[in-house]
C-alpha cells in the first residue's frame, strides 16, 4: 500500500460509520471461537469457507467482469493474472497454518501471533531494499519480545501449545506475503475479479490437500455447518466488507490499529461462549507483542507522511482471518 505526504481528505466519521467499524471488529472477532468451536477438521472448514465464499463472490463478478477475467489471460494482463494465483497459494498457506493453531493453542494466542502480519511485512519490505523508519524497528523488536514471551509461556504448559503458537506465527508470514502479491494484483483489477480469483486458488488448494491427507469433508453435525456459515457471513464477507466501507471516513492505518482489535475481542467471545481461559503466564507477551504491532502501524504511517511516496507495509490491515 502506497502512502502519501499529503493524505486524502476525509469527513469526520458519523454514526453509520463509526456503527460499521464496531460490528466490524465484532465479525473479525468472531473467527477464531467460530474455528475453535466447529467440530471439523480446520483444513475441511478453510476449505468450505473459501469454497462458499466463491459460491456468493463468483456469479456476480463473473456477470459484471468479464471483459477483465478475459484480459487476465493475455498480454500484459497474465501478469496481474500470476499475482492472483500466487496471492491465492499464499493465502492457502495461511488458512492451512492459522487455522489449525486455534485449534492447538488458545483463541488469544492465536489471534494475537497471527497479528503479527505488519511486522513480517515490514521485513518483507526491508527485503526488498526499502529502508523502514527506526520506530517501525522498535515496533518490531517489541513485538517479537512479546511473541518470545508469549510462545516460552505455552512452551512451558505443553507442546500442543508451542506448535499451535508456532503455526499461528507462521499464518502472519503466510497473510502478509498474500498482502504483499494481492497489493500488486490490485494495481489494475477489481476488487471482486481478484477476490474471485484469489478464493477460487485458494479452495482448490485446499481441497487438493483436503483428498490427499484423507481429511474428512462432510457429516459433520449441524452446528458446525452453522459455525462454518458464520466464518463466511461474519468475518470472510460482511467483517472486511465494514471495513472498506468505513476507509471512505476513516485511514487505513486507523483500520489496521482497529483490526488488533480482533485479538481482545476473540478472547473475550472465547471465554464467554467456549470457556477458554487466556493462561496467565502468556498474557504479558500477548500484550507487549499488540503493543509492538500497532507501534509498527502508527510508526510507518507516520514516515509516510513525512516523506515522499513509499511502500508503508502497516496500512496493507490484516483481513483474512
């Protein structure tokens, strides 16, 4: 995401959208109990949540894009093309690690690991020869100190825990290369033509993987088949979509602070609805590690006002989960 000297103006938010931006943080909140609480593989309901998210995605863009699906497949198009296949393989990757931690490990670890996502796409910047401002570092330092933390903590409880940490760990690396291809896929395409697309790689995948580890795809009860309907109709679809609404009133970088909201509020719907307790041990790294992440946030948001065009990883929100 390009972030520019002179922001774009805004008028100040009103009801609707400040009314947006909690159901928002509502429905993103919802995922990890929903994950946690469905009797299924974790692989099977990534699948059927991008799978169902197609089924409602794929008619429209198909009747209204077709002219764009077509020019994806010549030319210069094949390369915005690539970047959605490869955003699709990514974000495969994340839902295969992400999804499978909330299952091994608390839904505030996980939720909170996974938040890490700016900090990888900080050094993913860095990577790539930009330089980063030295709050964006400490933001990162302190957000890998909290992580330290964290993971010792559950290290300590079991080994379920560690690997579940680890996995959610892994699901930030994966959601903030998808980030990274789906910000060069978006340069050209639509926002329903790369969704299409980008979901489209991504149950195929799944499924693949789904026949080839004999993963059970059906019977389950019908709870799960609600809970799975609730990943799609609360965070895939109407959660994100809050969020691109309220961007008409409010920053991405505001976004993307709120968006850490989610970790906090998928604690709190755990230990209401699934009486999952965050381990006491783990909570001063979980803190530290969102108080690291949103420094990452505000800090190169920050630069790029002060500077020249640049590439500010943190304002590229999280919304996959």
């Amino acid at each position: 995401m390009l972030s520019v000297s002179s922001a774009p103006y805004r008028p100040p938010p009103d009801a609707l959208t400040l009314g947006a931006l909690v159901l928002a943080v509502a429905a993103v909140s919802s995922s990890a109990p929903l994950v946690a609480f469905a009797a299924a593989p974790a692989l099977a309901i990534a699948f059927w949540r991008n799978l169902l998210s197609v089924a409602v995605l794929g008619p429209f863009s198909l009747a209204r894009r077709r002219s764009e699906f077509r020019a994806l497949t010549v030319g210069a198009g094949r390369r915005e093309g690539l970047y959605c296949v490869l955003s699709g393989v990514a974000l495969a990757a994340h839902f295969a690690t992400w999804m499978p931690s909330v299952q091994l490990t608390t839904v505030a670890a996980a939720t909170a690991l996974v938040a890490t996502q700016p900090v990888w796409q900080g050094l993913i910047a860095r990577w790539q020869g930009r330089r980063l401002p030295r709050a964006v570092w400490a933001g990162i330092a302190v957000a890998v100190l909290g992580a330290v933390l964290a993971t010792g903590a559950d290290f300590a409880v079991s080994g379920r825990a560690f690997a579940g940490d680890l996995l959610a760990v892994a699901g930030g690396l994966f959601v903030a290369i998808y980030t990274a291809f789906g910000e060069r896929a978006r340069t050209t395409i639509s926002t329903t033509t790369y969704t299409t697309i980008c979901y489209g790689v991504c149950a195929a995948i799944l499924l693949v993987v789904c026949l080839l580890g004999g993963v059970r795809l059906h019977g389950y009860p019908a709870g799960t088949w609600l809970a799975i309907l609730g990943l799609v109709a609360g965070a895939q679809l109407l959660g994100h979509s809050m969020f691109n609404y309220a961007l008409h009133r409010v920053s991405a970088t505001t976004v993307s602070v709120l968006i850490l909201l989610e970790a906090p509020g998928a604690a709190l719907i755990a230990w209401v609805w699934l009486g999952q307790l965050p381990r006491p041990l783990a909570l001063p790294g979980l803190a530290l590690l969102l108080a690291g992440v949103a420094v990452v946030v505000l800090g190169g948001a920050r630069a790029g006002r002060r500077a020249e065009p640049v590439p500010i990883p943190a304002d590229a929100a999280p919304l996959t989960d």
